[in-house]
C-alpha cells in the first residue's frame, strides 16, 4: 500500500510479508543497501515530535505507531512491514483503517506455537509533564501511564483539553480484532489550530509532509466534525497500542493513560522491558 508521508515531502509504499514464528514485527529499509532490519524492541525506539520512530544504526523509520497498532489489533505477532524510504505512510488522517484493510485484505493465517504472550505481574507506573502547547490551557500539565494486572488487553484512555470542542473524553476498550477494527482504527489522528499556527510562526511546519493536509484540526471555538464519537480519545487509545508493540511481543494486562503521548509511551515501554528482563525479550 501507499500514501502520503507526514514527517517529511512525499510518499511511501510499504510491503507486508508473512514472517515465520517467533520473528515478531520486523521493519524493512528496502531503498537502502543490504535492506538493514529494524526490529521493533525496546532500545530501538525513538520518539521525536509528534510521531514514534524506530532505529538501528544508521536505518530507521518513522511513524511506526498507528501501523504497529493494526498489527496488535488484528493479533498478528510476525511480520516483515518493508518501506521505500525513512517513514510509514499515513493516509487516511492517521487512522489505522488503511493499514487494517490491507493486512485483512490478503488474510491471516494461525501459526502452529501458541502466542508468546508477555503478562503484567504487577502494577507499572510512569509519569510525566504534558510537553504540548495545551499546557498552559489546562488545570494539569501532568501525564500518567498505569499498567496493571488484568486478563485480556484492556486500554483506558483519559483526553483532557476543557475550553476546546475536544472538551474531557475517556473510553475503555478490551482490545480484540473485532473491537478494535470496529471501535478503534478507524480513529484519526488531530492537531490543535494553535499548535498549527505556532509551527507556522516557527517556520517549522516543514517538519510535516502532505499527510498533514489529511489531519483533522482542533479550532478552540469551532465545531470539531467527528467520524465517531470520542474520535480522539480514541486515536490516543491506538497510539498507545502502537507503541506497546515496540516490547517486540503482544503483551497482556491492562493499561491506563491519562494525558500521555508518544514520549510516555516510550517511558512505559522502557520501564516494562526492565520489569521483563528475565522473560526474554
């Protein structure tokens, strides 16, 4: 599949092969020579400004949450995700649905061993300062992840932007195909007018490709038109998804956040993955 980038100019078009058992989620750099390997693991994550990235080396590709997220959602464990340059594609506003439709599309097979699942043991927390432009709009500037014991993947999220249509959205979500081909990907990603307006203030709106063009934007005193309800609460839910795969296996218990985004995900990620030491990761 192909489509628009949003980290930078142009497009990308991405390749999904079927990879053997215990692989996991392995990216591709295809236009690179020797097609270098980024396989998703904690110490390959790098979070910049508004988008998750994976590195190794000198190879690395960005925006990796929102198709990791279809991966985890679809509960496919194994498979080589391979790109044409540094970044994933995002159409479709940075829903997941694109990405759900094609893996869908060419079917799912199960493999013989059973799912290599991770368990949360025990409670994980991590927190953090909010690290957006909404800080000094709203009565906490603070962000939380909770990871706790639970049966299944369960995901809570609490949005908070008071003073805009966004206004305090939470959802709950046991993450299943169903659920989450239902309820979750088609969920698209948002910017903040002034957030937009700061960038282009800064110059630095080229830090956004033409996918950006497809991005709902939040004005603070205009209706925000919704595919679905709670529509952005929803996409933090993916986004958390997303980066939870970056523990390289599918992981079980249930996990709440509260204001977070990519760098807390992260945070959390780091801070499971010492949690997991002795499982092998």
């Amino acid at each position: 599949m192909s489509g628009p980038l949003l980290h930078a100019p142009g497009s990308a078009t991405v390749v999904f092969s079927p990879a053997a058992e215990d692989t996991g989620w392995v990216f591709i750099r295809s236009d690179l020579p020797g097609n270098p390997q980024i396989p998703c693991r904690p110490e390959n994550i790098d979070v910049r400004y508004r988008w998750t990235t994976v590195r190794r080396g000198e190879a690395s590709v960005s925006v990796v949450e929102h198709v990791l997220a279809a991966c985890r959602g679809l509960e496919i464990d194994n498979l080589f995700i391979s790109v044409d340059t540094d970044g994933i594609p995002m159409p479709d506003g940075g829903s997941a649905k694109p990405f759900v439709d094609a893996l869908s599309g060419v079917g799912i097979i199960c493999q013989a061993k059973p799912r290599n699942l991770l368990t949360i043991d025990r409670p994980v927390f991590v927190a953090g300062s909010r690290g957006d432009p909404m800080t000094e709009k709203i009565a906490s500037s603070q962000s939380y992840i909770v990871a706790l014991p639970g049966n299944g993947f369960e995901v809570i999220y609490v949005l908070e932007y008071p003073n805009t249509p966004l206004g305090t959205q939470i959802v709950k979500f046991d993450v299943n195909p169903d659920a989450f081909v239902r309820e979750i990907a088609p969920a698209r990603s948002f910017i903040t007018s002034w957030e937009l307006n700061r960038l282009q203030n800064e110059q630095a709106t080229a830090l956004f490709g033409p996918a950006i063009d497809e991005v709902p934007i939040v004005h603070p005193n205009h209706n925000f038109v919704q595919r679905l309800s709670l529509e952005a609460a929803r996409h933090k839910a993916l986004d958390l998804i997303g980066d939870l795969a970056l523990l390289g296996r599918p992981i079980q218990g249930t996990f709440i956040g509260i204001r977070s985004g990519h760098r807390l995900n992260r945070e959390l990620v780091l801070s499971l993955a010492r949690q997991f030491e002795d499982a092998n990761l």
